[in-house]
C-alpha cells in the first residue's frame, strides 16, 4: 500500500461520539475576518491580543419597537452603490532609506475585480501589495477600504488576505492542517473550521490529500493548498504575488483558468502581481503597468495593447515596431481617398508614413509612429488592387525566419537599414507563400494599425 493507506484517519469527532460532517456553506457569505500571517509575519502576529468572544446583542429599548415593526426596506435600497470602489488607493508612497518604490500612486478597485499590477522588477508593484496586507506602512497617503482607513489596522486584523510566491507553506502540517491554521488562531469552534476545510479542499481539488506534507505534494498541489489557506478566512480582497511563477507553463496555463473560474464563482476581488504579459491578459480584466513607483496606464488588456498612451507602454507590453519623425504641414490632416482623412507622419528610417488621425491631440514637435508585428503583412509583389487602402509600403530583405507554431516571425531590414518585424498567422498547414532569408520583400500596413504617440 502506498503512505496514505497506512495513515489512521485522525478526522475529528462530534460531541455523539461520530465523525464531524463538513457542513455546506454559502459562498455569497465570505467575508473576512482577519488575514492569514505567513511564516515571515507569525511572530509578530502571535505577539498581537487574540479577539475577545462577541458580546450578545442586547434587546432593543422600548423606544425601537415601533420602528423594528416597520416594513422591511426593499431590495433595490439595500443594494450596494456600484460606483463606490471596495479599494481606493489616495496618493500612497513609500520609501526605502533615500530610494522611492511607490511614488504619489492612486487608483480604485471595484468590488468582484480581478485585477493585474505589471511592471518589470523593482518597479513597486510587490511593496504595494504588501501595504494592502498590512506588511508595510505607507509614508504618505491613505488606502481605504469600504471608506475605512486601513493604515492603521495590523495584518491579522485586516478583512485582506496574501497569497506569497513561494507559497509559505508550514512543512512540519498537513494539507488540513495548514488550510485550518489561521482558523485556529482566530478561535473558530472547531466543527466550523472541520466545514470550512471540507469546502476548501473541495474547492481547490485536493480531496484525498488531506494528510499529506507539502514535500509529498507536487509544485501545483502545493500551490493549491496556499490558494485555499488564503480564501478560509473569508477575505474581501485576495492578494497575488506571483504565483504561478514556479509552475511550468501547461500547469501555468491551466491554473490560470482555475484561478478564473474561482474568482467569478466566489465573487471575491483579486489583485494579482505578475510580470508575465500574457498571464495578466489573460486572467486580469484590468491591467494597472507600473514604472519607477507609478501607474503608467491601467486599462482593460485590448485597449492596453492596441492604444497605449506612452511610448513606454507600447515598448513594454508585446512587441512593437516604432519609427521616429515629425507630422508633415504643421500636423494638418491630408485628405487621401474620397472621404478618409489622414495624417502624414515623415520618419528618418521609414519615410512618409501615413496614420488615421489619432483621437488625442498631438503636439507639433517630435512624434512616433508604433506598429505591431502582426499588423505588418509581407509578399512578394506588394498588396493587390483589392488593398487600396494598404497606403504604407516598405520595401527590404528578410534577414530572419522563426517559426513558432501558430506564427511564423520575421525580421525584414528596410533599405534605409532599420530592422522592421512582422508576425503572420500559420493558416495553412504547409504554407508555400512564406517568405525565405534573404527575399527581397514588401512590407505593408494599413493606417488604422498605427498608434502615433508624442516622444
């Protein structure tokens, strides 16, 4: 038999004498009631006074009983003002000796979000979460959540809870053991934590694995066990720090899917760190690009993707084509074609390139001119009569070919010497129209596939 054959159950008993049922729970009911210390915060947690019992309500004085028979407000007024965010960050900074990780940073996060911080390392993101959990304190601003400043409110007290990239997990406890340990500590009756353990365990698809030591688990099970120890507490707000980031990628990606579904199930708001691109397009609905302590931009990932408001946005999510000039005319529109109007752009390395007239006023001095490689098509003739409207080409020699499966990449060097990439779709199986080294190419685009941004 393997080890959990020859594990005696150790599952607790009632009161009669017979083994405790996990009672179901409502998952509209998840509130919390304090976060969950991990090893690196346990010591200054345990020192902190445990929660007196709650006090019975006393009966209502006689002067209520003539409004407690008052018909019962309807659903309509009970319901919460969706315009009010659950978290409202107010020009929160933080440093560390003379250097600034989070800088006069602001945002609002909506009750039920899911929501994805981005940046490269030592961008800030990481200290921001750890002020949400009560780790860190801030040196300026406030963070509110449902209204209430939470600044002063210690880790285990806070309605937050943090999920750390290396899971945290306590080796000398079972898988039961340590999805019960914050429960423990806040004094639940125990047949209340045998339930919400029950619920955990099922909802995370550990079943079975109760008794197992997180050596015994692999790197997603162990994974699961921090996603269900972090969600026992009832948190408001679930933080992320990058936590597939151990997983290889077919695990990755289908924990992604996991962690989605849970977070539309539970209704709970999520705030996930992560410097991978595509996981935070892929499970976020709001993605928040951090750069040096500040928001660059936090938008919805299409529109983060396809209408940056920064050249450094643009460089930093996906790949990007960018040429440098100016707006010929003053920046005046030129009318080409019966009724598009059109905005040319002069290049030092591309030339006149033609873009539709952007939706934000651009200033008269230095602009950019970024494509996607995707948007880029190659042939060797230049498009048809039927792409009249493909009014950027460019002509030069493919220099590089890398297929990757779905798409097939290419580096084309333009004859002004600039290096130009595009990305086209693999639609055929045994495609005969791919471009080799060393052909001569054109490389064209149509106006709407270009973003024009000041430098």
């Amino acid at each position: 038999m393997g080890f959990l054959g020859d594990m005696a159950d150790e599952r607790p008993e009632n009161e009669a004498g017979e083994p405790a049922k996990p009672e179901p729970l409502a998952l509209e009911t998840l509130k919390a009631e304090t976060v969950n210390p991990e090893p690196a915060e346990l010591e200054a947690a345990a020192a902190a006074p445990m929660a007196d019992e709650p006090a019975k309500a006393e009966p209502p004085p006689p002067e209520l009983a003539k409004a407690e028979a008052q018909p019962a407000p309807s659903k309509a007024e009970l319901a919460p003002d969706l315009d009010i965010p659950l978290l409202r960050i107010e020009g929160v900074a933080k440093k560390f000796g003379n250097f600034r990780a989070v800088d006069q940073l602001s945002l609002e996060i909506r009750a039920g979000e899911f929501l994805a911080l981005l940046g490269p390392s030592g961008c800030g993101k990481t200290t921001l979460l750890r002020m949400l959990a009560g780790f860190e304190t801030p040196d300026e601003g406030r963070i509110l959540l449902d209204g209430r400043d939470i600044a002063p409110i210690p880790p285990h007290e806070r309605p937050i809870n943090m999920m750390f990239q290396n899971y945290a997990l306590f080796p000398h406890l079972s898988v039961h053991d340590n999805i019960a340990f914050g429960l423990k500590r806040a004094r639940i009756p125990k047949s209340e934590i045998e339930a919400r353990v029950a619920e955990m365990v099922a909802l995370v698809k550990l079943e079975g694995l109760e008794k197992r030591k997180p050596d015994q688990l692999s790197g997603g099970q162990r994974q699961r066990v921090a996603l269900a120890r972090s969600l026992a507490r009832r948190p408001q707000v679930l933080l992320l720090d990058e936590p597939l980031a151990a997983l290889d990628k077919k695990l990755r990606e289908s924990t992604q899917v996991e962690l989605m579904e849970l977070q539309r199930r539970l209704g709970l708001t999520f705030i996930i760190v992560t410097h991978d691109q595509e996981e935070a397009m892929t499970m976020a609905g709001r993605i928040g690009v951090m750069n040096a302590g500040r928001l660059e931009q936090v938008a919805p990932p299409r529109e983060l993707y396809e209408a940056p408001r920064s050249r450094w946005v643009a460089e930093f999510v996906g790949d990007i084509n960018v040429f440098e000039g100016g707006l010929d005319r003053g920046g005046t529109p030129a009318t080409i074609g019966p009724s598009n109007s059109r905005l040319a752009v002069a290049t030092r390395e591309a030339g006149t390139i033609y873009v539709a007239e952007p939706r934000q006023p651009i200033g008269k001095g230095g602009v950019c001119v970024a494509i996607r490689p995707e948007k880029i098509k190659l042939t060797g003739r230049g498009p048809t009569s039927d792409n009249s409207q493909a009014l950027n080409r460019l002509e030069g020699v493919v220099t590089d070919v890398s297929y990757l499966g779905g798409v097939t990449a290419y580096k084309v060097k333009l004859d002004s010497g600039a290096v130009l990439r595009s990305s086209m779709a693999n639609t055929a199986r045994l495609d005969v129209d791919t471009c080799a080294v060393n052909q001569r190419v054109v490389a064209w685009f149509l106006p709407e596939d270009c973003v024009v941004l000041e430098r």
